[in-house]
C-alpha cells in the first residue's frame, strides 16, 4: 500500500494586539468579506480610499471592468470623442495646407506675364514692346485677356497680332496649353514728355482649368525719358538798350529718324518787351505761338522775331521756349531753351500810371480812366525836340468820350493822343496828366479791356513804355420797390388801400439786379425792416436764396455766381403794417436802403450799388397811387 502523501494544512496566526499594522499596509479585500474592526473615522476613510484605488488600478494596470458602470459608459464617450475631434482637426489642417498650395501654384506658377522693352529711351526714337506670357505646368489655361496700357502719344507702327479691340488695346487670347509660351510685338515710336518717367502696364485676366473663379496679373516697366529728337535753340543779341530793335531766331531740328506733325512752338516774353513783327507772323494780339505742321527727319527750321524793350527795363531778360507735340488728349513736352539779353540803362524813360497802377487797372463804367505820363532824362545832356505818343490798342472800339476827355494840351490823331516837347533837361522830369470819362452806354462793339502804351521819339529812336492794360468792370445795377399790384394790375398784396389805422396791409417788396460786361460772384443783397414792419414771408428768388433774420430784423439775398447770360434777376419777398392812430396823415417806411455787393468774375474788382428806402408811397406802382399810400382813420 502506497503511503499517503502528508495533507497539506495551512494555520492561521493570530497577530498580537500590539504589533497591528497600519490599514495601507493591509492585504486588499472586498467589502463582503472583510471582517469589521473598530477604528477611527479617519483610518476608515483612508482605508476606504486604498481599497478603491486598488479596485480600479489593481496591480497598475487600469481595470475596467471594476469601475461603476455609469461612469464607464461616460468616459467611453469622452475619449470617443476626443480621437473624432482630433481627426477632424488633423483632416481640416491638411486640407486647408494642399488648398494653400494648389492656390499658390495656380496664381503663381501656372502663369507668368513679363514686358520686355529698353528701359531707357528718347522721345522720337522707335522701339519694340514684347509681351511675354507663359503657362509652365501641365494644367492648362482656359481663358486668358491681355490689356495694354501704353503712353497716350505712343505712335503705334504694328502689331505681331492684332488687338480684338484696337482702340483699347485688349487682346483675347483663349486657351493657352499647359508647357507653352508666347509673345506679343508691339513696334512704334516712343514720344513721351522729356524729361518723364513713364510707366508701361500689362494687365492679364485668366481662368486656370482646375477652377472656376478668374485670376489677374500684371506687369510693369517705367521707361526713363530724358531727352528728345525735337530739340529748341533761341539766339539774340547780349547786349542792348531799351527802344533798340532787336532780332532774335528760334531754330527747332529733327534729329530723329522719324517725322513730326503738328509742332507747336511757344514762348514766353520778357516783361517789358514788345514783339514788333515775326517770321511767320503771329495773330494780332495773341500769344507768342507757332505751329509747325510737319518737320521732316533731320530737319531744322526756323522761326524769327524782332521787337524791342521798353525805356524802364533794365538788367538781365529771359526769353524762354518750349517744343510740344499737340496730341488729341494733351500736349507733350518735348524739349525747352532760353536766352537772355542784358538790357543797359536807356537815356530817357517813359512811364504810365492809371488810377495809381503801373501795369494794369479796372475802371468801372461811367467812371475815368486818369493817365499820367513820366519822362525823365537820365543823361548828362539835354535832348531836344521830342514827341510823345499815347496809343490805345484794342481789337473794338474803346468806349471813352473822348469829347469829354482831358488831354493837357495833347492832340487826339488816328494814332493816338500827341505831344510836341521842344526838350528835356538833363535830370529833368516832366508829368503829363489825362483824364479819360469811360462811356456810361457801353455797348455791343465796345471794349471790355485795352492796352495803353506811352512812347516817345527823338534824334531818329523811339523809346516805348511798359503796356498799361485797362480792363472796364462789369456793371451790377440794383433796382427796389414796392407793390401792391402788378403791372398788370392783378394784386400782389391785401388789406386796405390806403393803409387804415388798426388795420393789417401786405405789400410786395421786389430786388432786381441787372448785370453787364462779365460774371458775377459772391452777390449779396440786403436791407432793415422798421420795427413797426412785420416779415410776411413768401420769399421767391431766380436765383439763391432768400432768408430774413428775427434777431436783427434784416432780410438778405445771396447768390454764390450770376452768369452774363442772364442779364438780370428778380428776388421778391412780402411784408406788412397794421398802422395806428399817430401815422393818420402820414406815408410809413417799409423798408430802408438796399445794399448790393458783389465781385466781377473777370477783374476781380469788387462792386457796389444802394438804393433809397421805400414807403406807403408806393410811387413805382401806378394803381396803387391812385388809391394812395397816406394812412387814413
């Protein structure tokens, strides 16, 4: 018989009371079968805590299946949600990175537009544009319009293709393949103001074939211009004395391979100077201008001109030039020159002063145009047997009455007002005074503006003075009344006529302002109301504005311009009286002085005109004065 192998029993120790170990140093156990004890409230709560943290964690690891199953459901949730969101979040980053770049490759790389031209070129020389444009991806181009800005006055030879609309210069292209290039030619003559810096533009509007939207580009080149093959030189004397003659020669050379049309020459003259006669002659009265309808290449021509410089011009003068060429939109500079005369001490000089001006005056109508006349020798010797000359131009007939003129002992003559002087003394001056009445019934013919110009001639030269320009002023009249009825006789007013005491009477005031010769501004017509004059209003105007003032009892017409077109115009505005037993037998003021101010457009002269008061009289009104304006009971 087999022996039995030894059975196996397991005693249990009892641990003495006072070696009891701490609860966190306890084995782990289940609330079922842990035997109770007495402890202190806070070992239990620090036993219940690892019991716990045990139940959940275990050995590190982490237990799912011990934690309470509301909270497992819950936190299954959240952590499902977390990984979605973060793989949203990483989706919409990588999308939004490869639109990035797909963007950046379509508008950057999958076209290319260049302008390829000298960027350094003269006015009058030709040259060629290139516009280079490219698609360097496979991805093609649906679409594609070119535009072309290019300087104004670019004359344009030919086109290696030509423009859908030529007068813009667009140009549709269509498709472009992927991998393809292409150009445009543009070939002309440059001709830009010099010196300039002038842009060329090239606006491109495609369509990628990956997308639906339109995309621009544009390309631009600044083309320095500093000179011209038209090029300005004037020559004349150095040296002079005023009333000398003097020549001078403006000389204009194409140097360019390229003819011009239309060349306008202009110039500015010295003050003082007095351009006598020119090759080609000018307009009388005009400006110093001559056009040059066409100048061959390699071309030079000429333009001569004489005159002379007033008696009291003295020093260094400067005649200046300037070449345009006259486009339909502009002028465009083209080349300037300048020459100088040093003008010496003259020995006599003359000068004109008018209503204390000494180079230009206005006169109103109806006033006087007072000139006087200074000669004084500036030599050491005397001269002898002298005649002074004073000469109104004008393209119409100068309204002056010359009947009523004061001439101090001049001749009138068809050219001009004369002096005989038999000499003039060494350092001695001499004043001649006039007086001219301008013709209060200026008319159509008459001259608004005129030149008067002193001279004076001895030993075989004349010597002439600085132009004197006169400019008339524009007449603004101003007219006031009172009514009751219009002309026609239909009312404009109500209430008693005469006036009766305790008794409310209306009446029309009317404004007119007539206007002759220019433009008016800043008009202003005002006038005071009595106190015993109450405002009715009802204020009409052609023009601006009416408005009264309560505070100070005043009513004002403003009208910022009036044309010449429109002669004259009409303001109108209604007041009335309630009289009382101390006006019986009496006319009563309805409204004091009007005032006008205004300022004519052309001299830039301020006018004035005033009007008296006005009463119950009402003397413009014919119905009304039959009735008459006395107050009755």
């Amino acid at each position: 018989m087999t022996p039995k192998e030894p059975k196996t029993t397991h005693t249990k120790h009892k641990k003495p009371a006072h070696t009891k170990k701490p609860v966190s140093d306890a084995p782990a156990k289940s609330h079922t079968h842990a035997k109770h004890t007495h402890h202190t409230p806070e070992e239990d709560r620090e036993q219940l805590m690892d019991e716990g943290l045990e139940a959940i964690y275990g050995d590190g690891a982490i237990n799912f299946e011990k934690l309470d199953r509301n909270s497992n459901k819950l936190t299954r949730i959240l952590i499902a949600a977390v990984v979605i969101l973060s793989i949203l979040a990483v989706t919409s980053w990588a999308g939004f990175f490869a639109y990035t770049k797909l963007f950046e490759v379509s508008h950057d790389e999958n076209f290319t537009l260049d302008i390829v031209m000298q960027e350094e070129l003269v006015s009058g020389q030709t040259t060629q544009i290139e516009i280079q444009y490219a698609n360097p991806t496979t991805v093609p181009i649906a679409s594609l319009d070119l535009d072309i800005n290019l300087p104004s006055a670019f004359r344009v030879y030919s086109f290696s293709q030509e423009p859908a609309n030529l007068d813009d210069l667009i140009w549709e292209i269509g498709s472009i393949p992927g991998m393809t290039d292409n150009k445009i030619t543009i070939d002309g003559v440059w001709i830009a103001e010099a010196p300039s810096e002038t842009p060329v533009q090239a606006y491109a509007t495609y369509k990628p074939g990956n997308f639906n939207s339109d995309f621009e580009d544009i390309a631009v080149v600044y083309v320095t211009t500093l000179e011209s093959t038209l090029v300005a030189t004037i020559e004349g004397p150095e040296e002079a004395s005023a009333g000398e003659d003097l020549d001078y020669t403006i000389s204009v050379e194409n140097s360019g391979e390229e003819p011009f049309e239309n060349v306008l020459v202009s110039m500015d003259l010295p003050q003082g100077f007095y351009l006598e006669s020119s090759d080609p002659e000018l307009e009388a009265g005009g400006p110093a201008q001559w056009t040059i309808e066409y100048i061959d290449t390699l071309e030079t021509i000429e333009i001569t001109f004489s005159g002379v410089f007033a008696s009291n011009v003295e020093s260094f003068q400067y005649f200046d030039v300037a070449i345009n060429l006259m486009t339909e939109n502009r002028e465009v500079e083209q080349s300037t020159a300048q020459a100088y005369t040093d003008v010496m001490q003259n020995d006599i000089s003359v000068r004109v002063v008018a209503n204390g001006a000494t180079d230009e005056t206005s006169v109103d109508v109806g006033g006087a145009l007072r000139m006087s006349i200074g000669l004084e020798n500036t030599q050491d010797a005397p001269i002898e047997n002298l005649t002074v000359l004073l000469d109104f131009q004008a393209d119409d007939s100068i309204p002056i009455a010359w009947s009523s003129s004061t001439l101090d002992s001049g001749t009138i003559t068809s050219d001009g007002i004369y002096w005989q002087l038999d000499s003039i003394e060494p350092g001695e001056k001499i004043l001649i005074n006039t007086s001219f009445p301008i013709d209060s019934e200026l008319g159509v013919g008459d001259a608004d503006n005129f030149n008067v110009i002193a001279s004076t001639t001895y030993s075989g030269r004349t010597v002439l003075s600085s132009p004197m320009e006169v400019s008339i002023n524009s007449q603004a009249d101003l007219q006031a009344s009172v009514r009751y009825y219009e002309e026609s006789g239909a009312a404009l007013g109500n209430g008693p006529l005469p006036p009766q005491v305790g008794q409310t009477t209306t009446y029309r005031v009317i404004w007119t302002i007539n206007n002759s010769l220019h433009d008016l501004e800043d008009i202003t017509v005002s006038a005071d109301l009595p106190p015993h004059v109450v405002w009715a209003g009802n204020a009409t105007r052609d023009l601006g504005s009416i408005n009264y003032n309560s505070s100070e009892h005043s009513v004002s017409w403003t009208i910022d311009s009036l044309s010449l077109e429109l002669s004259n115009v009409q303001g109108e505005f209604s007041i009335s009286i309630t009289p009382d037993s101390n006006d019986i037998g009496s006319f009563i003021k309805l409204i004091s002085g009007s005032d006008l101010s205004a300022t004519d457009s052309s001299t830039d002269e301020s006018l004035s005109d005033e009007t008296d008061s006005l009463t119950t009289d009402l003397e413009d009104d014919l119905y009304a004065s039959v009735e008459g304006g006395v107050v009755i009971e």
